[in-house]
C-alpha cells in the first residue's frame, strides 16, 4: 500500500488518460454527492416536521366534544357533548394505563387590557398537569401551581407575544395586572412555545389561568372544553383513546355508532406515521444514491478491465521476471480503490459543505422554522459512506486484477 513505485505506477496509468479516468471517476463523485445532499435536504424536511410537534408528548391525546348525529336513548340528534370534571374523575378511575390528564377551557378573542393597551387574545383555563403534556418554556416567572387551583386564584402566565402587545420594553410584567372581561389577574408568568408555525404563534398569543379560576370569573360550571392524557410506558395511546371514547359516549348518552360525537387528535398515530414517512424516504434516499454509485463502481470497473488489456505487455514481462499473481491483483485493486474513493470522497466533502452553507444561510436569514430546519449530515453517514467507497473500490478492481493475475507471461509478451 505505501510503495512509491506502485503510486508512480498509478499516477502515470492516471495521467496518461486523464479524460477516460475523468469522466469515470465523475459517476462515482455524482452517486456520493447526491447521496448526501439528499440525506442533508431530507433531515432538514425532518427536522422542520418534528419541530412542529414542539416538546409536545408523543404519546399523548386530545379529546374535545361535537355535536351528536345520531338520536339515542330518547335523546335528540344534534345534541352538543359538553365534558365536565366528572368525566375526569370516571378516566382516572376506570381507564387504564393513563399517566397525565389535564382538562382544559378556552375562549377565544377576549380583550385584554394593560393601562392604555389592549389586545384580543385566546384565554386557555389550564392544570399543572399540562406541562407534561404540551410544554411550554416558561421564560420567566411561573406556571399555574396545584395551590392556584385549589384557591382559585387570579393569576395568568401570559405568552411573549402577549407580553409585546400589551407592556412596554421598561416594565417587568411580572406581578403587574391585567385586566380580561372586567376581572383582574396578575401576570406569575411568560411563556414562549417550543413548537413552530402557526401553532408555536397561537401559543405565544394565548393567555394561561387556573381552570377553576376560569369556570368561577366567567360562570362556567363545572365545564371542560378540551381534555388531554399521555399513557404510561408500554401502554398504546390508541387503546386508551378507545375506552376513554366509549366511556365517555356511555356516560353522554351517545350512540356508540356515532362516531363523530367526540373528537380526538392521537400525536402517537401521527408521530408514527411521519417517522414512517421519512424512513420511506430515507430508504429511497439511500436506494437510488446506492444505485448511482453502483453505476460508477462499474465504470471503473470496466476502466480497470480496459487498463488490463492495455498494459497486457507490461504484466506478462513483471510476471516473467517474478512477480507474484498476488502483488499484480494488490495493484490493479490499489488502482481501483484509489479512483473510486478519491472521486467519492470529493463528492462527499462538497456534498457535506453545501449541506452547511445552507444550514448557516438559514441561520443567518433567520429562516430556521417551518417545515424545513437545520438540514446536516450525521457523521455516521459520512464514515459508512467512506467504507462503502473502499470496499466498492475493492470489488471493482477485483474481477480486472484476477484478469491480469491469469495473464500468461508467453502469451503477454506475444500481444501487440
């Protein structure tokens, strides 16, 4: 491997036909290049889906109630299913493999008042609990407690584009008050949401009081808009949806044929199927960047075959003077491994730095969000595309090298 005769020997063979060489070497450059500038965009399609999701648990669901289709148990269609706290305390009871449940309250658009400014903001009556559930980066200050629950206390956490709306930059908005529907609350808290896009925004502009507080100030009952849960370790989403579902369609009087009376969201379902999404594409990523290297493999491998004939003359006299089959077939694969992972590994340096050079445009045109972000290339990728180049190399050489070991000194010196 590191016998200066033989690099002479390789680099002149090179030289003296650059343009052949050239040209097969730039299928194998194309196959690599491709291969990660593909497996780079498509991380960063990946990443930018996954944002989406935010810190939110993966194994969690949302249930809200509809309005019922069908008439039941002497009950009219068109009914709207309202879930109360009740429904909580059944869940936590008869349901199982439920980790966190968090009963949730929303009115949208009310106006919120801070001296003279104000603003329309979606108010969001929440638990401690659904922290663990959909989490938000509490930037400063605190989130709802189980103590602001069980004293109904007007507190609010309020979100950062809420805090941008409604105080000056000069003002600490922690433990000022703020005014919504005629009642008072002081600000414990700000918010900033992991997620991104349109749900990241709704988060900032939301405003985060104790659920009991809520159903007291604005004579709510014992009312849940929303309720939300995670399941234990081990336990699927899925199963826990379908007996909270049935349930709850018991309790509510709902024909259990009446599938559009309670709504629900899985984020396990749909966490899965992106993850199956993009390993689909991720496979196919790798099927048809293989396919193409494959390709170039075989040129060179055809190049080799071509450099066999060519030097037919040059291989008879080595072996003629004494050189073994085994040194012959180590050189025409030191060839073949030499071109194919030097045109590879161009291919892989330029297909890994434009992979930067956009990761960091982004950055700096602060376009890191939506459905593409900070697209790279595992380092793993580079190291198994680097193995691949030397052992394709190897195999490429192999079948020419075995030609030329079978070469017969007689009959090569004969060859014109």
């Amino acid at each position: 491997m590191f016998d200066l005769d033989k690099w002479q020997e390789i680099l002149a063979t090179i030289k003296k036909n650059k343009l052949r060489t050239i040209l097969t070497a730039l299928s194998v450059f194309w196959g690599i290049f491709m291969l990660i500038f593909m497996l780079g965009v498509g991380k960063g399609l990946e990443n930018g889906v996954r944002k989406g999701f935010g810190q939110h648990a993966k194994n969690s669901c949302y249930m809200w109630g509809m309005k019922t289709q069908k008439p039941y148990n002497g009950l009219k269609a068109g009914r709207w299913i309202r879930f109360t706290y009740e429904d909580m305390d059944a869940i936590r009871s008869q349901v199982e493999g439920v980790e966190s449940l968090a009963p949730q309250l929303r009115r949208n658009n009310e106006i919120t008042r801070y001296g003279n400014n104000s603003g329309a903001f979606q108010i969001k009556g929440d638990v401690p609990e659904y922290q663990e559930i959909n989490p938000m980066n509490i930037t400063k200050g605190r989130f709802i407690n189980q103590k602001d629950i069980k004293e109904k206390r007007k507190v609010a956490v309020i979100g950062e584009r809420v805090l941008d709306i409604l105080f000056d930059d000069k003002i600490d908005a922690i433990g000022e008050f703020i005014k919504i529907r005629g009642v008072y609350f002081q600000v414990v808290g700000i918010a900033k949401s992991f997620r991104k896009n349109d749900d990241g925004e709704e988060d900032e502009k939301s405003i985060y009081v104790p659920i009991t507080t809520m159903q007291t100030a604005y004579n709510m009952g014992n009312r849940v808009g929303y309720l939300s849960f995670t399941a234990k370790n081990g336990v699927s989403v899925s199963s826990i949806e379908d007996q909270a579902k049935e349930l709850l369609m018991h309790r509510h009087k709902v024909d259990p044929t009446d599938k559009t009376a309670i709504g629900s969201a899985n984020l396990e379902e749909e966490f899965n199927k992106v993850q199956g999404l993009f390993t689909g594409i991720n496979g196919l990523i790798w099927f048809v960047g293989i396919c193409t290297i494959i390709a170039g493999i075989v040129g060179v491998s055809n190049i080799m075959l071509i450099i066999v004939k060519e030097r037919t003359r040059e291989i008879g006299l080595k072996k003629a003077l004494g050189a073994k089959p085994i040194s012959i077939i180590l050189q025409i694969i030191q060839e073949s491994i030499f071109i194919t992972t030097s045109s590879g590994y161009f291919g892989l340096i330029i297909g890994v730095g434009i992979i930067e050079l956009l990761r960091k445009g982004l950055s700096m045109a602060k376009m890191e969000g939506g459905m593409f972000s900070d697209p790279r290339v595992d380092f793993s990728v580079a190291v198994s595309a680097t193995i691949f180049l030397i052992i394709a190399g190897g195999f490429a050489g192999f079948f020419p090298a075995r030609k030329a070991a079978s070469v017969s000194p007689v009959e090569a010196l004969r060859d014109e």
